[in-house]
C-alpha cells in the first residue's frame, strides 16, 4: 500500500466509524478441518474442534490486504499477529512518525 492508500484508509475508516488514524481492521477466524492423522492435539483449538486460525487484513471498503492461514487452531490470535509480516508494515509507518494504529485486533 503506497501513501495514497493509507490516507485514504485513514480517511475512510474515520468517516466510516469515526476511528481516526486508522489503516485496517484485523482480526483472526477458526476455520473448521477434518481430524487430522498427525498431531492432532496441535491442530484443537480452545472450544476442542480441529481448525485453522486463520488471521485477515481488510481496508475500509472491506477488500483483503492480508491472509494468512497457516496456524493450527491452537495457536492464540497474539502470537499470529506477533509472527506477522505486518509487524514490520507497523514499524515502517511509525518510523515515519505517522501517528497510526490498528483496530479490530481481537484476542479471544
């Protein structure tokens, strides 16, 4: 995403719901899997189904940046985002001194 993009997401998400300074909205979904053969207990997540925890990026107008979906369903939504390659898209735009944050980053 170049400058333009961001303040236009910044825009719109403030328009949209009022969040000023605002890129994306993120968060994680489990996505149901048949029992696997191999480590199965890794693959379980909290509520004890097998699934994927798959984490999305959207903008304002709700299309994907990101996707990523390869964590087991017992991985926590905080570690995901802490592995994610948008840390480093976070560092970038604060060394810029863009006074910009996340919203929708749910941790169940």
């Amino acid at each position: 995403m170049n400058q333009q993009g961001l303040t236009d997401n910044q825009q719109a998400f403030s328009a949209i719901a009022g969040f000023p300074n605002t890129i994306a909205a993120i968060d994680c979904t489990h996505i149901p899997i048949k029992t696997p053969t191999e480590n199965e207990e890794a693959i379980v997540n909290r509520k004890g189904v097998h699934t994927i925890n798959v984490q999305a990026v959207c903008d304002a107008n709700m299309r994907l940046l990101d996707v990523v979906a390869k964590w087991p369903g017992g991985t926590h939504d905080s570690f995901i985002w802490r592995s994610s390659s948008l840390q480093c898209l976070k560092l970038a735009i604060y060394t810029r001194r863009m006074a910009t944050r996340y919203v929708g980053i749910m941790y169940d």
